[in-house]
C-alpha cells in the first residue's frame, strides 16, 4: 500500500476550493491511489508522474516507489462533467 500525501501547496489551496461533493470523489480517487497509483494515465512515457481523472475531478500525482511507496499529490483540477 501507499500513503498518499499532498505534495505541494497548489494542491492544498485547489483541494480547499472544492465541493463536499467534489470531496468524496477526490477520497475516492485516493483510494485507488492507495492501492494502485501506476494504474494512471502517463504524463510521460519514461516518468512516474500520472493523472487520475474521475467524475469530473483530475488527480496530477507523482509515484515514489521503493522505499517510499508514497504518492505525492501535485494538483487537483476541476473538469466539467
């Protein structure tokens, strides 16, 4: 498992500005991060910086594996559903 942190103040004030219900998808994003965190889509074939995009939320992530295991959360974006 990963523990999933915010890793930069962009993030925390994006993460500020959204809706209870935006919240409850961004848990549910984490979740999966948790779990999962290669399973997202790519930025660069060579990186290990991802996107999550959910139900009108966008995740931008970075994965520290070994010894980390740790995934650091860059920005959190809005999109129109």
């Amino acid at each position: 498992m990963y523990t999933v942190r915010i890793g930069a103040p962009v993030a925390e004030a994006q993460i500020d500005t959204l809706s209870k219900q935006e919240i409850d998808v961004l848990l549910e994003i984490y979740e999966v991060l948790r779990l999962t965190p290669g399973n997202g889509r790519r930025l660069t074939l060579a990186g290990n910086m991802h996107v999550w995009d959910h139900a009108g939320i966008s995740v931008t992530y970075v994965v520290l594996d070994a010894p980390q295991r740790e995934v650091s959360v860059l920005r959190v974006d809005r999109h129109p559903f």
